[in-house]
C-alpha cells in the first residue's frame, strides 16, 4: 500500500485570466476549485493509474470537508485527522503570460492531532511506501516529514520525501526510494549552474552516492532524466498545449512511485512518470486516466550515459 501524507492540504482555487493586473479589479474567464496540497496530488494520479493509496494528513473546517468530499467522489482513501481551523486556500492564477501562485500558510497543528498522526503510522506493512510532501503549517517543526522516517523504518516500509534544499540532503542517509528535484534546485543544491545533461548527471550520481535509490531530475518542458549508477536516460515531453502545469512535479512522483511499486522496473517507472507529468501540465486539473494513457505511446526514453 502506498500512504501519502500531506501536513497542510489546501483548497486550489485556479482562476485563468486574460491578463493579471495588479491594483484593479480583474475579472476572470474560467475558475475552478480542487483538492490540493501536494501528497493528495500525489493519491489523486494514483488513483487515476488506478493504484490504491491512503491519504492521511491534517485538514479541519468547510474548506477540508470540501477536500473530503471531493475526495470521496474520486474513491481515494483517506484517514485525514481533523483539526479544529480551517484548511487554507490556495490561489493559482494563470494569464496569457505566466502563472502566479498565492499559497496559504494554513493552520495549527494541535500536538494531539500530530499524535493521532504518527499512531497511524503502525498500521505499515513491510514494503509500503510513505510519500510525504509539502509546506509544514507554521507551529510544526522544520523536521516534522524527516522524525516520521524512524517509524516508518519500524515497520519495514519505504519512504520518499519531496523536499529541496539541505533537507533533500539531510533525507539521504535515510536512503529515500526516489528523490526528485527540478534542474533549478539541483543546481542550487550544488551551488552551480549546469552547462549540459552531462554535469547534471553527475550532480545525480552524487546523490545516488549519498544514499537516494532512484534520482528523477525533472525540467519542466523539456522532460527530465532518470539517473542510475551505471547508465541515465533523457526522457522527452510529448506534443501538447500546456494549459496548467501545477501539480505536475507531483504527477511525475507519483507515477514513478506508482508503477515502480508494482513492477520494480525504474525505466518503465520513468516512461509512466513522464506521461502523468506532461498530462497534468495539458489540463485545468491534474492528469486523467484518459490523457495518462492518450500520451504513453508517445514518450520516448534515450540512453544518453
Ligand atoms: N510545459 C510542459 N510541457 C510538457 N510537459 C511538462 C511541462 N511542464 C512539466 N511537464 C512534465 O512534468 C514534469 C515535472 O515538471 P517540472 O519539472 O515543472 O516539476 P516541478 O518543478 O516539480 O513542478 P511543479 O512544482 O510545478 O509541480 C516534467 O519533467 C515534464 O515531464
Ligand atoms: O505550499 P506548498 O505545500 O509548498 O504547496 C502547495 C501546492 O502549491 O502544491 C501543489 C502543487 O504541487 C498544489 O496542489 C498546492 O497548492
């Protein structure tokens, strides 16, 4: 079973717009409201490539009944603790030019709640996989994803933690069944700029060196490598109008985790990811079944190393 866990859900409220002005009124074209926050993007495309996952996490108020409900109309399920503020609003505005993203700060975690949580971490098995991901609400501790690990270790199952910077680092020697930064913060996690494929290559190796399983290093439109000690691969994004591209770090980790988990064939792990990464970038919302299985056939993988 794979568990998600996301600490500060969010509502995405995602307004497209022909051009944001800032200081005035701007009247939107199109609007829509969707269960968000990061590890119930990821439960959501598990549950589109038909994979069963829990998703647990803190939500509280109308805002998080909303996420429940939405949430139980997609038959993903949930063990949510409920806390007693309400959940935040996320705001995603996109115009003809860019996107522009308000994200909430969402709201306390009584201690009692994050009790409840770990206590839910006894029902692991061997071999289940703990997806955690996303900003912390204010009161809890920048450790809160990592000091879950040891419990997750007790009961012999997996963990991968979406995360950047020194505490992608700090995950490592707790050897993290994939990791899987975007170019930009690869660099900045080496303080460089990369020149070709090749030096983010290495810039990989060392992170496999440094204890990560599977290192994916994403790049937005232009696909994202897979790297292996011995070989890596450049995967390509497919043909497509880019209309929402939020949540599409999400949809690549949870295609990766969510086939590697039923085959344990990273290649055939990365062609999935790449497909769940390019269809939740082609649509409003995150990727469907349908546009998952639509772009498949049209991923190509290269060995480049
Ligand atoms: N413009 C795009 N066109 C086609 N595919 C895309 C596009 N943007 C993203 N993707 C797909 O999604 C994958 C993940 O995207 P990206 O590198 O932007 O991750 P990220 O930085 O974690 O994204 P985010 O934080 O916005 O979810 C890419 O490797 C690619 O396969
Ligand atoms: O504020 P955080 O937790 O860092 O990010 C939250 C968020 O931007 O991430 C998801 C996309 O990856 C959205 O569903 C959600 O609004």
């Amino acid at each position: 079973m794979i568990y998600t866990i996301t600490a500060n859900p969010s509502i995405d409220y995602v307004i497209q717009l022909n051009q944001l002005t800032t200081g005035q009124v701007n009247r939107v074209k199109s609007d829509v409201k969707l269960p968000g926050g990061k590890g119930i993007n990821v439960s959501r495309i598990l549950a589109a490539l038909d994979l069963p996952s829990t998703a647990l996490g803190f939500i509280g108020g109308f805002t998080g009944d909303f996420i429940q409900q939405q949430l139980n109309n997609e038959l993903v399920d949930c063990q949510f603790t409920q806390v007693p503020a309400d959940t935040r609003i996320n705001v995603k505005i996109k115009d003809a030019v860019e996107e522009t993203e308000i994200n909430g700060q969402g709201p306390a975690i009584p201690t009692a709640a994050v009790d409840v949580l770990k206590a839910q971490l006894n029902q692991l098995k061997p071999g289940d996989i703990v997806f955690m991901s996303g900003s912390l609400p204010p009161n809890l501790p920048a450790s809160f994803y990592k000091d879950l690990v040891p419990l997750i270790h007790e009961r012999q199952a997996e963990f991968v933690i979406d995360t950047t910077g020194q505490a992608l680092l700090d995950t490592l020697a707790d050897r993290p069944l994939v990791i899987k930064p975007n170019h930009h913060e690869l660099a900045e996690l080496f303080n460089t700029t990369f020149a070709d494929h090749q030096a983010i290559i290495a810039a990989g190796r060392q992170l496999l060196t440094k204890g990560a399983q599977h290192v994916l290093v994403s790049m937005a439109g232009a696909g994202a490598l897979l790297i292996t000690p011995e070989h890596a691969y450049l995967g390509g994004t497919p043909k497509g109008t880019v209309i929402n591209s939020v949540g599409a770090g999400d949809s690549m980790i949870a295609g990766f985790v969510g086939t590697f988990s039923q085959h344990h064939d990273a290649l055939a792990a990365f062609k999935t990811s790449l497909a769940c990464g390019s269809a939740t970038a082609f649509s409003e919302d995150l990727a469907t079944t349908a546009k998952i299985n639509d772009l498949l056939p049209h991923i190509e993988i290269t060995q480049i190393d």
